[in-house]
C-alpha cells in the first residue's frame, strides 16, 4: 500500500556532519547514514570517502561504468574481434537494434566475471532515452562517450558544461521537494526505497527532462561514485545528498552565507569550482586561473566523442 512507502523528509534541510577523528585524521560523519567524508579546501561541500562501521572507516568501493567499456573494449582488441560482427551475432531477428537483455548477453559472454552492479551501470548508459533498445551507432556513440566521461572523471576533473548541469539539478530539487519525491517514487519501479541506475536515469528525465544523452551518461556517471556499496543502487538519503538536495552544516557552522551558484563560487557538486577561475590546474590545486588546463581540458565544453578509437581497424570503430 502506498501509506508504507514513505521518504525521508530530507530535501532542503540541514545535513548535520559531525567532525571525528580516525587514527589521527579528521573525518565528517553522517550518523543517520554512516556515510564519512572529508573536507575539502574551496568548497563547501566535503568529498565522500566510505562508511564509518563498527568504528572503523571503511573506504567505498570503486564502481566505476567506465571501466567495464574499456574492458570490452580491451576484450575485443586483444581477439581481433570487431564490436559491429558481435553486434550482428546477436542481432538474430536483424532489425538493427539490440534489447538491453540481448546487449547484457553480448557482455556476459565476452566478460562472464561482469558484475550485477556493472551491468546495471552499462545498462542505464546505453539507454538514457528509456526506450529499452540500442543499435550498433547508439553503442559505439555510448562507449566513446562513457569512456572519456571516465578517463575525466579518473583525473578528478569535469567539463565545465557538466558542473553546470549539475548545478541545475542540485537547483532544481531543492525549488521543487514535492515533485522530486513524486518523480523518486514513478522511478522506484519496485517500490524498494532505492533506484538502480535504470531509474536513476528515468528519475533524472523525469526531473531535468531537457537533459542531452551526453550530459544525462556524466551524471550517471557521477553518480556511480556515490555508490558506496556498489550494489547498483542509491537509497532516497544517498541520491538527494549525491546532488546536494541538503544544506550541509558541520562541528556547529552553518551552511557557507555565499551562494554556491555565484560566478565565483565553488560549484556544490565537485571540489573545484565551476565559475571563472574555478577549475583547477593540472597539477590539482583547486581553484586555478581560467587559462589552466584542467587534465587537457580547462573549462571547455564536453569533449567530442570522436576519442582514440576512429581507427578501422579499432574494434569499437565504425564498420567500413
């Protein structure tokens, strides 16, 4: 019934994180979720680093969708195996299109150590439009682009246009509380109080439906990382507080008095700012000038998803 699924009146509020110590560290914790952070220099909003359990900080385990296309990637360059001849083997009604059951199938078969998690990942990258099917263009359009979504993200850098979607979304959800709960509980298929990646992207269409598929595979991706458990899932708590649906406060200090959405403010969703001057250099330092390339990039748009692989004889290019 629907007066037993209840969410956590949550968004906007305060995100109380109380400052602890771990073999002479200093840790933020959420003790309505376990979750540990640390501070982070020029933002307000601390990096995710695990769970505190049993008084022991636990690190979260590293879920990356990236890495699963690069391994698929490796798999077929390493056996001389070109992706559009597996695509067609699997193709058996030969329609063009693969469904995603079909397409997990295609994966398990290369890569039988896969794991439910990554599948789930792959599965919600190759269909950000919902509509449970995926051709030969689609899929190597989505592994380009998954892939350099996380080389990026491996260099703790985002493209600028990124930072602003999520800044949008962050916006967003704490303007509207009551249709983001209505728009998490049409997501929850199931009814479970979590939403695996699937319907994290069906509850971001929902939200932010003037997402590109481009923007919609970075969030997901960020995302991931928020995955503590790396079970493919994030509870109501974790998804509001992975885009900054909450006010943090921390050790009796209320939220930052400046805007996080100011020009020169750090954005609320990545450790270096979004406005002028925001993104950090190369070498890491948050905050660098303007003119810094950040791991190549620098503030610049989303990278093309033309990437290392137009090569003919490269298994993820495109059939002659």
């Amino acid at each position: 019934m629907r007066s037993s699924y209840q969410l956590p009146a949550m968004i906007g509020e305060e995100w109380v994180l109380e400052d602890i110590s771990y073999r002479g560290r200093p840790y933020l914790l959420d003790r309505r979720t376990g979750l540990i952070y640390t501070r982070v220099v020029g933002s307000r909003w601390p990096h995710l680093v695990g769970k505190y359990t049993n008084g022991e900080v636990v690190e979260k385990q590293r879920l990356n969708p990236g890495d699963l296309f690069r391994k698929l990637d490796e798999y077929l360059r390493t056996r001389q195996v070109r992706l559009k001849d597996l695509f067609d083997r699997f193709d058996r009604d030969r329609d063009g299109e693969l469904t995603l059951e079909e397409l997990s199938a295609l994966v398990r078969e290369q890569m039988p150590s896969v794991s439910r998690a990554e599948l789930l990942y792959f599965q919600a990258m190759m269909d950000v439009d919902g509509n449970g099917r995926v051709s030969h263009d689609e899929l190597l359009a989505t592994a380009k682009q998954c892939m350099e979504a996380a080389r990026l993200m491996d260099a703790s850098t985002m493209p600028a246009d990124v930072l602003q979607v999520l800044d949008r979304i962050s916006q967003k959800l704490l303007a509207s509380p009551a249709a983001v709960r209505s728009a998490f509980e049409r997501a929850d298929r199931n009814r479970s109080g979590a939403l695996d990646p699937r319907e994290c992207a069906a509850f971001l269409r929902d939200v932010t439906p003037e997402l590109s598929h481009r923007e919609t595979h970075y969030v997901l991706q960020y995302l991931s990382g928020m995955d503590v458990d790396g079970n493919g899932e994030l509870s109501f708590q974790e998804l509001m507080t992975s885009l900054h649906a909450v006010l943090p406060k921390t050790s009796g200090q209320g939220p930052a008095a400046s805007s996080a959405y100011g020009s020169a403010a750090p954005s609320p969703l990545h450790p270096y700012g979004s406005g002028a001057g925001g993104l950090s250099s190369a070498g890491g330092a948050p905050g660098g000038a303007a003119s810094g390339a950040v791991g190549g990039y620098g503030a610049q748009p989303l990278p093309s998803s033309g990437g290392s692989y137009g090569g003919g004889t490269a298994p993820l290019a495109p059939a002659a």
